[in-house]
C-alpha cells in the first residue's frame, strides 16, 4: 500500500502508538483522522502534526459508527482504518466484571464494530485496508493482566478471521501485534521496559509491513521465536512463562533479578 493521497483513520491517536502512526502518514502525504476519547488531548496532537480530528468513545459501537459516518462525509471514503485503541487494566479472574466488559468492548468489540460499519462501504469499492492493533499477547501472553491476554487473542482472532473471508474480495487486513514500546502503557511493567523500542522504530517496521502487504507485524525477534515453541511445546514454553512471571513479578516489587545467559527479559505481551 503507497499511503500519498490515502484518507487513513487512526484511533487511540492522543499519545503512544497511535499519535506516533498519525504523525507518520501524515508525513507520508496522507489525509489523516485522529481519533480519541481524549478531546483536548487529541485536538491538540492533531493540530500540531496537520491531521483532523474527531473525539469517539471506541467503548461503545456508536461512537466507532460516528466516527465512521463522520470520515466518509467529510472525506467522501476511508482507504485505511488503523483501530488502534486499547486499554491494559484488570489483573486475574478475581477482576470485576464491569472491568473485563470494558476492556473487552475496547480490546475486542472495537475491531469488530469498525469492521461492522466500514465494510459495506470497502466491498461497494472492491478495496479497503483494516490496520488492528492487538499484541504479542494475542500470540504469547500477558504476565500481568489476564483480562489483557484474554482479548487480545480475542482481537488477533478476529483480525485472522476478517483476513481470510474477504481476501477475495478487495479487503485486506493487518494485525500489528508488539511487544514492549515506549509509551505510557508499560509504566508499571518494569519487564517490559527492558527490551521496549521506541514508537518510531515501531512505526518504521508497521508502515514497511503495510506497503508490502503483510498480515502479522511484528517488533522483537522474540515473539515469532516464542510462538513456535508455543506450538511445538505447549509444556516447555508453560513452564518457561512461570518462571518469566516470578522475575517480572519481582521487578514489580523493586527486587533485583539476574537473568541466566540465553535467557534475557522477554517481553511476552505488548500494550
């Protein structure tokens, strides 16, 4: 995909990742739309890098559709939709319900409402390009959060799916799936922080992958390495994740940890 003159969505847009792929296309000669829940926050971000943007509350399916409603109005059609937001909040089962449903309609439903409202308009074009941000923990896990882990399998499910029913049909589809980036998100995952790129690399390998087309992004070395052991060895790589868990868990708690040769801090899950 050649992104001059391209109408591209991106949500989550007010800071991290989603500022950071904004700003990118926007030097790349595309017509950019920043969204966020965030209105002051966003408005000012987008004023800054030259692109419009609209507030939506991706939480709720009306706020995607309006977004949605409001690009195709303004702009007449979206060539790239990058549905990007999400949250990192919940810990294990004993995580409220109100908090899994929440995390769920952001990391998940988000992807599945953008896809709802935006595909009539791609298959009456015969084209169209869905970016979803989903995670190293729709492949690997999440040490910290279960609710995380949870639905972003669930979004990279859903993004494999959208993928393979409507390749004949114009449709296509990227799942970017990071491990640990330098945004705000990881602030209090001290493992993460230990391999995190920075939001430019980031961007850099996404923008590559998009232009060729490819379904997986990924950012570290580590995640492909991890899932084949994943699939080769659903025992090996179990007990390997235990014990990752207790080394990140004592970084949490300030204790300094060595780590054995070959077995440096793997970033298993990215927000």
């Amino acid at each position: 995909m050649d992104f001059q003159n391209k109408v591209i969505v991106v949500t989550g847009a007010a800071s991290g990742i989603g500022l950071a792929l904004a700003t990118r296309f926007v030097q790349e000669g595309a017509t950019v739309i920043a969204s966020d829940r965030n209105l002051e926050g966003g408005e000012a971000q987008a004023a800054q890098i030259g692109a419009r943007f609209v507030p939506a509350d991706v939480s709720q399916e009306e706020g995607v559709a309006d977004l949605i409603a409001d690009v195709l109005g303004h702009e007449g059609r979206i060539d790239l939709f990058c549905s990007n937001a999400g949250i990192a909040v919940g810990a294990g089962p004993e995580t409220e319900n109100r908090v899994w449903d929440l995390i769920y309609r952001v990391n998940v439903m988000s992807h599945v409402w953008a896809a709802r409202h935006l595909l009539p308009h791609y298959l009456e074009r015969g084209e169209g390009y869905f970016l979803n941000t989903a995670s190293a923990a729709g492949l690997l896990t999440e040490l910290h959060s279960a609710p995380y882990a949870v639905t972003k399998h669930g979004a990279l499910a859903f993004a494999e799916w959208l993928a393979i029913t409507y390749a004949d049909r114009g449709i296509r589809v990227s799942c970017l799936c990071p491990e640990g980036v330098q945004t705000p998100m990881i602030q209090n995952a001290p493992i993460l922080q230990q391999t995190a790129i920075s939001t430019d690399e980031l961007v850099d390998v996404t923008l590559r992958a998009l232009r060729e087309e490819r379904f997986l992004i990924t950012t570290h070395p580590t995640t492909l390495a991890g899932f084949q052991l994943k699939g080769q060895d659903y025992g090996t790589w179990l007990g390997k994740m235990v014990r990752l868990r207790g080394k990140a868990m004592a970084l949490l708690e300030g204790q300094q940890v060595a780590f054995p040769a070959g077995e440096a801090p793997r970033t298993e899950g990215h927000p």
